[in-house]
C-alpha cells in the first residue's frame, strides 16, 4: 500500500489508506486511543476502538513519536464537525500503527511559552512549534517570491564567494581567516563588489548571499551571519529605477503570501502588509524626515547623519497612518554614512544617491545608485581609508567599461521578522549565529544561566 499524504485524506472517504507521520498529541482513554498526527502536509485526528490487538500498540505510543499507520477514513457525524479546521470534517479509524522511531519526553509542554534562549537552546525540538513553523514557511515563501520576480524582470542568479580579501563596506567589523600561504582573508560582510562584477557580464543580477559581520552587539535587530537578499542593474537613470523595482518587488512578495500562506498568517494573527497605489512606495529625504520628526515631535535630530531606532518606528507609524503604507523610502543619506562606490548627488552635494527602506519600525534595506567611474571610485576608496591594492580585481570591471547601475542589499531574517510581527530576528533566523550564541552559548557560565 502506497502512503497517502495527510493533506489527501478527503479523497479517500471510506477507504483504508496508509500514511506515515509524526505523534503531535496522544489521548489514552481506557479502551480507545486518541492522537493527532502531523506529516508536511498537515494534521489528522485518529482513534483506536474495538481493535485491542491495535490499542496494545496504541499505548506504547507517545508525543513525538515516528508511526506508519493504516486508517479508514471516514465522515464525522454533523454534530462533530470542526469547522475552519483541516480535516475537520474527518477522522482516520485506525487499523495498525508501526513504531517506525520512538522519542523521549518532551522537555517541556509543545504548547508553553519560552523564552527566546529556551527557543534556540532547543531549536531542533522547537522547529516543530506549528508557530514556529509558520515563521519559517513564511520565510520560504518569501525566498520563493524573490527569486520569481527578479527572473521575470530579467535578472540572472549567480553565487557569491564567501571568503574574500578585501571588505566591501570599508570599515565593518570583519572576521579574519587564515588562508594559504600566511594569506589572511575574512569571511563576506556583503556580495557588493562581485554583483557590481557581474552586471558588466549579465546587467541584471541577483544573490542569495552568506554575509558575515563581526558587530560586537547583541540587540534584537543583529545577527552575526544572515541571508542577504542582494541585487545590482545595470543602465539605470538614477537610484529611483532601483526603488522602482523593489516596490514591484515588495507587492509581489504581499500577493503571494496572500495567496500560498494565509493560514500561517491567521495562525500568527498578522495582517498582510498596507500598500498604497503607485509604482514607488511614499519616499522622503532623510533632511524632509528629520523636519517632518521635529515639527510633529519636538524631537530635534535635524544635524544627525542618520536614523535613530525611534526614528524609523516613528517613521513607518507616520507613513501607515497618514500615507497608507506599511513601507516607506527614506533617501539622500551624507556621504560620510555610505560606502565609497555609493554616487554622490551633485544636483545635492555631500549627499548621496541612496536609500533605505522601512517596514514597520526597521530598515530592511539598503541601496541606491553607484559609482561607475573608475577615476571617481579610487578617490572615494582613498577618502575612506581604503588600500586600494587590495580592490584590483573589482576595479578591472570599471577600467575596462560598467554601466550606470545600482542595487540594494536586504537581510532576509529581519524581513521576516517583520512580515511574521516577532520582536526579535533571531526568532525568524533558523539557527542564529550572535555575539553570545553559535547553535548553544559560547561560554559555560550563560549556559549554566539558561538551564530550566
């Protein structure tokens, strides 16, 4: 008999079928036997009765454990029938069940809450959450949706290197790696200076990069490996082709979560995003930002070089209240706050052709319009410090001829965070890698203090 998935079952009324699963809940009362099974696709309700031969076996069976069971399937009476539920008009009659991998107790109830050091220190149990679950469909939903637009906007995918020589951000805390021959490396911050490579071979490109960043800080915003979802075009105007993109982007991402994930949504009690009409989301100047701050709040941050954490939740409340969108482009960052290849505004001089996206209290990404003059990258890379040995190889694709061209950089952990309504990122990163943690704590003592 072949295995039926759980999601299938309603096509096989009154028939014996097999599925394989996994034990979400057990129910022993006396001569009949409860238990809620889950596979990938779903979850089923079984019983056992009249069957002793089957209920002996039903009680060695606990939480957790891995079963082949062979079910009629059959139609709850009316009065039975739970409804906005899978599978809740049916029930699977169990004729056999296979121990196929029993499991030990769980360490704590499937349904209590924890602590965030609890959720990782238990991740592999606590992947089985159906909350945490949800995060993490979501979060495929979202790679999935990436992926498909950029392709049907001509975009080509390519693999970035994760050990390189030389930082692309200039500046940002690396870790270093002892290459070949006494060669020292660092891991990837970013796959800016190979997508800018590739879009003088494919114009339009984009990565699903490791990035690395040895940040001494443990905030809820940090993480010190994430995904970043990055993208580089080429022959572009100016910085606002690029936002272009990413709002078609962002609303195509809404739409499919919309369509393929609105259960986990519901089960996460989030609303799908706010999007107003246009082909650019609502978009200020950070100088327009900062007036707009200090004539509603009093708050004067009119001479900082960027945005306070307060800031951009005061930001996306003002944008979703009075805009009607749950995003909004914040632009024209000082040059002294953005990598060198970032283009200078010279209709707005000591500002650049730069963005930053919010959502919902956070910047998810960061972006603009690049440098592609060789002459004026060399400067810009001296002015900050740079050793410009160490950018020879990125610096042939300009010599020898690059388009206009701009991109964006965005954590995909911080992203889904947002989307999923969690306050931490390291709840929408599957095993967080931080300052304090890689897989369990990094030392004895915050160990012993996260025991329970």
């Amino acid at each position: 008999m072949e295995r039926v998935l759980i999601k299938n079952l309603s096509e096989h009324i009154e028939k014996e079928v097999l599925i394989n699963a996994s034990v979400n809940v057990v129910r022993q009362q006396g001569k009949m036997a409860f238990f809620d099974f889950r596979d990938r696709s779903g979850i089923i309700q079984g019983v056992v009765f009249g069957k002793p031969e089957v209920l002996e076996v039903a009680k060695e069976v606990g939480q957790e454990y891995a079963v082949e069971v062979k079910g009629i399937v059959n139609k709850r009476p009316e009065k039975m029938i739970n409804a906005g539920v899978q599978n809740g008009d049916i029930e699977l009659e169990i004729t056999a069940i296979e121990i196929l991998n029993p499991s030990e107790a769980m360490p704590f109830d499937v349904d209590a809450e924890l602590n965030i050091d609890t959720l990782l220190d238990y991740r592999p149990l606590t992947l089985r959450r159906p909350k945490v679950k949800a995060i993490f469909t979501i979060q495929a939903t979202i790679t999935q949706a990436y992926g498909e637009f950029l392709r049907q906007e001509g975009f080509t995918e390519f693999q970035a290197p994760k050990i390189v020589g030389g930082d692309a951000e200039g500046g940002a805390e690396v870790f270093k790696v002892k290459y070949f021959k006494d060669v020292e490396a660092s891991l990837s911050t970013s796959p800016q200076l190979y997508k800018q490579i590739m879009v003088g071979a494919f114009e339009r490109v984009f990565s699903f990069a490791t990035a690395f960043r040895a940040e001494k800080s443990a905030t809820s915003r940090h993480l010190s490996e994430y995904t970043s979802l990055d993208m580089e075009m080429g022959f572009i105007k100016d910085h606002t082709d690029v936002m272009r993109v990413e709002t078609g982007l962002m609303k195509y991402i809404v739409e499919k979560l919309k369509s393929n994930n609105q259960a986990e949504l519901d089960l996460l009690k989030i609303e799908v995003p706010t999007i107003p009409e246009g082909d650019i989301f609502p978009h200020m100047k950070l100088r327009e930002a900062q007036e707009l701050i200090k004539k509603e709040t009093g708050e004067d941050k009119t001479n900082e070089p960027d945005l306070e954490p307060e800031d951009e939740r005061w930001l996306c409340e003002y944008a979703k209240k009075e805009l009607g969108s749950d995003f909004i482009f914040i632009t024209h960052y000082p040059v002294s706050k953005r990598p060198f290849y970032t283009q200078e505004d010279p209709e707005d001089p000591g500002f650049t052709k730069s963005f930053d996206l919010l959502f919902r209290g956070v910047e998810i990404t960061t972006g603009g319009q690049r440098v592609h003059d060789l002459k004026t990258l060399k400067e810009k890379a001296t002015g900050k410090g740079l050793d410009l040995s160490k950018f020879d190889f990125y610096f042939q694709a300009f010599k020898y001829g690059i388009p206009p061209h701009g991109g964006w950089g965005m954590g995909l952990e911080r992203l889904t965070a947002k989307f999923c309504g969690v306050s931490n990122v390291k709840e929408a990163t599957l095993f967080p890698r931080d300052i304090n943690r890689i897989d369990t704590f990094t030392s004895k003592e915050q160990s012993e203090s996260a025991e329970i």
